[in-house]
C-alpha cells in the first residue's frame, strides 16, 4: 500500500488527493456518528472504522510531507515543518482534554459528528488554497507503474544522505516514543500509586508542553548550519532526559523530564525530517516520502518491547535505562564514524535542491 501511496502523490493532482483523503474519512466519520446516535454499534463497526480510517494513513502521512514543498519556498522549509511539528504537539496537549469534555458534554456520538465537520472544514480550507502549477514528470507517464515504484525504491538505497537520515529516524519510533506512549501509564502505576489518571494526564500534559516550546525553538533555527550534529545533540539530551524519569521518585521532577524530552524530541523530528526532505528530488518526492514513512511502522515494536520489558523487568525504570542508553549511545557512535551525519551543512543543500527545482 505504501509504494502505491507515493506513485499517487506523484502521478495525480494532489489537490484532488488531500480533497478526498479529507472527503473519506468525513464520510466514515459521520456513518459511524449516526451509528452511534441511533444505538446501532458494536465492536465490528470500531474495527471496520478503525481499517477505513487506516487506510488514509499512509497518504495522509505522505501528502503532508510532499505539499509542504508545494506550497513554501525552499529556503523556508525548515521552518515549515517546525510548525507543523508544534502543531502535532499542541494537539498532544489539548486534544485529550477536549475529547474527554465533548465526552461528556455531547455524547461519542455528538464526538464524531463534530469531528466529521472539522474534516468537511479543511476540506472546505484546502478548496481556498491556490497550489501553484506542478509539471508532472515524463517518466512516470512513460514508465510502468512497478518501474515508477522501483524508481523511488532506487533512490533510497543509492542516495547515501537518505539513506542514513532514514536509518537515523527509525530510532525514535523503536527506541524513544515507546517510552512517551507506552511507558507513562506503567509509570503512574507503578512509580505514583495512581490508578485516576491523573499522573497519566499530566505525565502526557507535560510531554506536549516541551515540544511546543522546542518547536518554537526549531522554527526559529532554519540558518543553523550542522543539522546532523544538532539532531544527534538532540537525540543524547532526549535520551538523558528520558533516564531522568526513570532515576525520579516525585512527580514534579518528573513532569520537568518529560518537558524536557519533549523538547528535544522535537529538535530531532524536525531536523530528521528537514535533512530528509531536501535530500530528495521534486521529481521522486511522493514515492520516496512513502518508502520514507515506512519507518514509522517499527513503532509497535518499539511499543511491545517497552511494553514487555516493564513486565519482565518489574517495573518501567529499568527498561527505560536500557531504551534511553542504546539511544544515547548511537548518538555519539554516530557523531564519531558518520561523516554524512557530522558535516550535513544545510546552506549547501538548500541550495542544491534549488538548483535542482529550478526555484
């Protein structure tokens, strides 16, 4: 589904394509509003809406990505994907407290229905946006579509800057994220002999709170020259960061760890991202943004050995050292043998992909 996902983005109008990504789910999102307001549910229709909604996943994921070199110039996408990741991180801190109010106040059937006409709102924002004109590349009409997919497939494993800064992103969903989604509810438990939720709520809270305020940080770094030496920075501290929650036994000192590994996790998404996306040719983007986001399905790996190692270890700390040290220690072996990663200059290739795009 993923290499499909990335010819489409490259082959179609993307328009067209984030219209009806947006037009699917407010259709299944208000079927199953309805659903629920006249009392017709059951646990089949949870998981057919879940695989429906799944579905867009991968091109939601890819568009995203794609558009933003669509739509900002190349000397502002750095900053562009900052706020996009301060977007995902406000939505971490204020989307619980919402969902849980509108709970409450109208029903999970009122719930869907209101967000069916959020989706039909973007919708309606996306039809005000004027992307400018994008010619299509000869190739991907001249090839077959399996050739179009071998195509981004190539690239990836010959372009060596991708190649690493893609290895270097699979890093978060194994061994980093597991620890802010899987581990803080053990942790409340387990640590604080709290079974409300509270602990969880602000444990969470506090995660959200450090990456808005790294990725204010990071929009306001797009001059920073060595990328790679900020990300592997990042990634050390955000690994320090997280071993402090394992070493904490208050609940204050450990919401100012979570803030903190908040914010480095956003220093690093963001120049993992920025690094990737200009290395990649306009040319190939959707199909090697695709192969790209692969990377993200290693999470329920990383979620199940955290999840089974707080099991078998007793207690969440132990594994989270064990997590926090391998990441750590990747950061510096990369720093010391990885000259693609230590000298990534980002004037230079900014201006390579300008030449390229002929911006």
């Amino acid at each position: 589904m993923v290499p499909i996902v990335g010819l489409l983005v490259d082959r179609f109008n993307r328009r067209k394509l984030i219209i009806f990504q947006n037009s699917w789910l407010f259709a299944i999102t208000f079927l199953l509003g309805l659903m629920v307001i006249w009392h017709h549910t059951s646990i089949w229709l949870i998981f057919l809406f879940a695989f429906m909604g799944g579905m867009m996943m991968p091109l939601d994921m890819t568009l995203r990505q794609v558009l933003i070199f669509d739509l900002v110039p190349r000397s502002k996408v750095p900053n562009a994907i900052a706020l996009i990741q301060t977007g995902w991180s406000i939505t971490r801190v204020v989307g619980p407290s919402i969902g849980g109010f509108l709970l409450i106040w109208i029903s999970a059937g009122g719930n869907f229905l209101l967000q069916a006409g959020i989706y039909a709102l973007v919708a309606i924002t996306i039809l005000q946006i004027k992307f400018p004109p994008r010619k299509e590349p000869t190739e991907i009409t001249r090839n077959s579509p399996l050739q179009n997919i071998k195509e981004g497939l190539r690239h990836v494993s010959k372009e060596r800057v991708t190649r690493t800064f893609m290895i270097m992103g699979i890093i978060m969903p194994l061994l980093t994220t597991p620890i802010f989604s899987v581990l803080p509810a053990i942790y409340a438990v387990k640590v604080f002999n709290d079974e409300t939720g509270r602990v969880l709520g602000l444990l969470m809270a506090s995660t959200g709170v450090g990456g808005v305020i790294g990725g204010f940080l990071a929009a306001s770094l797009s001059r920073f020259e060595y990328r790679g030496r900020l990300q592997l920075l990042a990634l050390f501290l955000l690994a320090l960061s997280q071993m402090g929650l394992a070493f904490s036994t208050h609940l204050v000192p450990s919401m100012l760890c979570m803030v903190s590994a908040g914010f480095f996790e956003i220093i690093f998404m963001v120049s993992n991202q920025t690094m990737l996306q200009l290395s990649i040719p306009d040319n190939l983007r959707g199909r090697v943004t695709a192969v790209i986001n692969l990377s993200s399905y290693v999470m329920p790996i990383g979620s199940m050995i955290a999840g089974a190692g707080a099991d078998l270890l007793k207690g969440p700390k132990m594994i989270t050292i064990i997590l926090t040290c391998t990441s750590a220690l990747i950061a510096i072996l990369v720093f010391l043998f990885s000259s693609t990663v230590r000298n990534y200059r980002m004037s230079q290739h900014v201006a390579l992909d300008i030449k390229k795009s002929g911006s």
